[in-house]
C-alpha cells in the first residue's frame, strides 16, 4: 500500500484527475469504478476540466459505480443523479455504459464488470467507520454486490445530503469486498478530520472484517491519497 501525502486537498485531486486521464488516454476504452460521496467531487471537476482543455475523449469509457441507495428515494438523492450531475454532464461519455448496481441486476453487477473487461482503475473513499462502498464492518472480505442495511453511523454522516436523517434510506445496494478487490488499480483518498480515526486504523490494523478498509493492504496496487494534516493525527 503506498500513501502518498499532500499538503493540500486540491493538490491530491489535480494528481488523480490527470492518472485517470493519462489512463483513459491511453486506452479509450479503459473501465473505470467510480464513487460518491464529498471526496472524490474536486477530482471530477479536475477531470472534466482536463478532458476538455486536452481533449480527451470519454465516448468509449464505460463506468461502474459503487452503490446506489434502495427503497424510497427522491432522484434527486439518486446516487445515478449525483453522477450525472456533478461528473457525467460535463463530458462526452454514452449514458448507456454508466452502470449502476440495482436490484435487478444483482446477481449480475459482477459478471457484467468482468465481462467488461474489469476495472481498470477504482477510485474510493472511506466511511468514518472504515466503510469501503457501503460494506459495513463486519462485511465477509469475499462479499459480491449484494444489498445491506446502513449503520446508523453511516447513515448520521449523510444526513448532511437530505433534509433529516429520516429521509435517508435505510438499505442499498453495493459492490462487495471481493468485487473491489478485484480492480486492477485501486486509489483511495481520505480527507477531512472526520477520518483521522479511519486513517489510523488503515494505517495501524492487520486486516479484519471488523475494519472493512483494512482489506486494502492486501491489494498489490494501491495507492492513499490523504494530507500532511491528517497524516500526523493519524500517525502510529
Ligand atoms: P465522503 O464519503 O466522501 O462523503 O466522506 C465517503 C464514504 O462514505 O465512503
């Protein structure tokens, strides 16, 4: 696992917006696995800003996201929404190969990544409970996408999205452990003093279903992305 330490937020996303652009450069056709969430929103504006200033072209890249809320909920919630939003419009990609898990698909989220060729690079943040996607602690590290019920923990924390905490769903649906570990690549950016308990924890703990994020160590091709801030409160 190699932690790669910045002394600015927006440092660490200019870094990841031009790797995936390199990526997708360099195959048009790259896979990407993408998130939600605060973290990753600077990095898609440097994408789209890059993309267009480079001219690079998104037409052929197919994404799959990590989780998408289940049960009642406005579209605008919609992770598909947030997406579309804050990343999808401001590029050329074909709506028609941004892929979402959903209860219909299941069984098959998986096989259709792999049919895809796998994802080539996964960008992730992690919950303040060391959350990875909406794994949970206490998710199986062999999980495939499947359906859970949300901490109340992670469910406090994006709370901040809706108006009260009763609007937020209950269950989603996401990839699982195993799903993730099998990207080719993987970035995990960890921002804001919220997550200086679940930086150390990555930092300091073996791995263990306990501390879902831990299962990243085993990756052969990681890399963290946090800030000289968060590294020294989190340091072990
Ligand atoms: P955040 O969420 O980027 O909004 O902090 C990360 C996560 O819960 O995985």
């Amino acid at each position: 696992m190699e932690i790669i330490i910045k002394n600015q937020t927006k440092d660490i996303a200019i870094e990841v917006a031009k790797h995936i652009i390199e990526i997708v450069e360099q195959n048009p056709k790259s896979v990407l696995g993408l998130a939600t969430g605060s973290t990753p929103l600077d990095i898609y504006r440097n994408i789209s800003k890059l993309a267009s200033v480079l001219k690079v072209s998104f037409a052929n890249v197919t994404t799959f996201n990590l989780d998408e809320y289940l049960g009642p909920v406005a579209v605008e919630q919609s992770y598909r929404y947030f997406m579309h939003e804050n990343f999808f419009k401001f590029l050329d990609v074909d709506l028609i190969n941004t892929k979402f898990p959903n209860e219909e698909l299941l069984e098959k989220y998986d096989d259709e990544i792999d049919k895809a060729g796998g994802i080539d690079i996964q960008l992730l943040g992690i919950g303040s409970n060391g959350h990875i996607a909406f794994n949970e602690p206490f998710t199986p590290f062999d999980s495939k996408t499947h359906i859970v019920k949300l901490d109340d923990k992670t469910r406090n924390d994006n709370a901040r999205f809706f108006s009260n905490i009763d609007e937020v769903p209950t269950h989603a649906i996401t990839m699982g452990i195993s799903t993730i570990m099998k990207a080719k690549e993987i970035i995990l950016v960890i921002l804001g003093d919220s997550k200086v308990s679940a930086l150390k924890q990555l930092l300091c703990l073996e791995p263990d279903e306990s501390f879902p994020a831990s299962v990243l160590s085993k990756h052969p091709n990681i890399k963290v992305y946090t800030t000289m801030d968060l590294f020294k409160k989190a340091f072990c």
